[in-house]
C-alpha cells in the first residue's frame, strides 16, 4: 500500500520538475491553442504549461481522496483502497503523458498537428485503453462500494449481484480497451477520437443491462 502511494506522489510531482526544467529551455511563446484545422490559432507565454503539471497534481490528491473514502466501505481487507490506488496511479501516468507531448510541441513550435507522427488522440486513447484493460482486470477484486467500479441500482441490490456485475464489467473494460488501442494504431485526429469513444459508449447498455440481470438471477438464489 505505501509502495503504491509513492509511485503515485512520484508521477504526481514528475511533470511539475521536468516542466520547471523546461522553462529554462522552451521559447517565450508557445503555441496554446490548435483549432479544428488542426494548425495554431493562439500562441502564449511558456509560463502556460505549468497548466497541465497543476491539474495532474490535483487529480493525483482528488484519486487519493478516493482511495480513503473508499476503504471505509470494507471491514476487512484493502482491496478497495489498492484498486483506487492503482486508478489513481494509471490516471496521472496518463496526464504525465499529456503534459510531455504538450512540452514536444511548444520545444518544437509546432504550428501544424497534422505533421506529428502521432496527434494526441492516439496518444490519449492509446494511453486510456492500456489503462482499461489494467483496470478491467482488477474490477472483479472490488468490494461494493458508492464510488468505484460498475455502479447501478442493480448492481449494488447485494452481494452476489455486485461481484457478478463486476466480472462482467471488467471483461467489458478490457474489450473497449483492446478496441481503442486498434483504433489508435490505425486512426488518428478526431476519427480516432469518435470511434474511441463510440466504442465506449456502445458498451455502457450491455454494462448495464446486465447488471439488472444479475440482480434478477441473486434473488432466485
């Protein structure tokens, strides 16, 4: 547990002191903002990508909030806190990503998206669906709780009901994460951004559905 605590303070912390590096290194101006065409429409002060370091540190605490409300759901074990955990850990690896594709750019003044070898599309979804498939193996580990895991009103009716509903969900995470890592290997720009999230949002009604069925079959048991 305190293993996982500070790899997740490390990742929380790391963009901030490459960043504060970089300043020492990036241009005056860098490009801040891309619109739909993909080439920069705004360029500001190197000072803005302290931005993306700030919000990984405060979704790292937000995650670690997480970890300890959710712990108060179990009366033996940590198997929640360990989950959130890791979520938490994934998630800001995920921001850190962000944040040095973010730096690529402003180094490199790029003015036009459509020359990088990978947008950041394909790296976010890339990133998430990795991140899914990890998640996904672990859901089925989760204690029922009112934060984390698949939560409906079936799924949480009782016990045999929530553990079921997790294993599925869990099998679903990792076909949605499978499916997004393809999709980010062989499209990009908001192609890659609409299948992506078409892709998760397909799966949500199966999630659901069959945590109404789980319920329906606990109650014959």
């Amino acid at each position: 547990m305190k293993s996982k605590k500070r790899i997740l303070y490390f990742f929380m912390f790391l963009p901030l002191a490459v960043t504060l590096i970089a300043l020492l290194f990036l241009p005056d101006q860098v490009p801040a903002h891309y619109g739909w065409n993909h080439q920069v429409d705004r360029w500001g002060s190197k000072y803005e990508t302290l931005l993306m370091p700030l919000i990984t540190i405060l979704m790292g605490f937000f995650m670690i909030g997480i970890s300890k409300f959710s712990s108060q759901y179990e009366k033996n074990g940590q198997n929640n806190q360990n989950v959130s955990l890791t979520a938490g850990i994934l998630t800001v690896i995920l921001f850190n990503l962000m944040t040095y594709y973010f730096l690529y750019m402003a180094f490199n003044s790029v003015e036009n998206l459509s020359l990088m070898s990978i947008d950041i599309f394909q790296l976010l979804f890339m990133a998430l669906g990795i991140m899914l498939i990890i998640i996904g193996n672990v859901m089925p580990k989760v204690r029922m709780n009112s934060l984390f895991g698949l939560r409906t009103s079936w799924s949480m009716k009782n016990e045999i009901a929530w553990k079921k509903s997790q294993r599925f969900g869990g099998i679903s995470f990792m076909i949605v994460g499978l499916l997004m890592i393809m999709i980010s290997i062989f499209t990009k720009g908001w192609l890659c951004f609409l299948l992506s999230i078409g892709a998760l949002i397909v799966s949500l009604p199966f999630d659901v559905y069959y945590s109404y069925k789980a319920a329906k079959e606990s109650e014959n048991q």
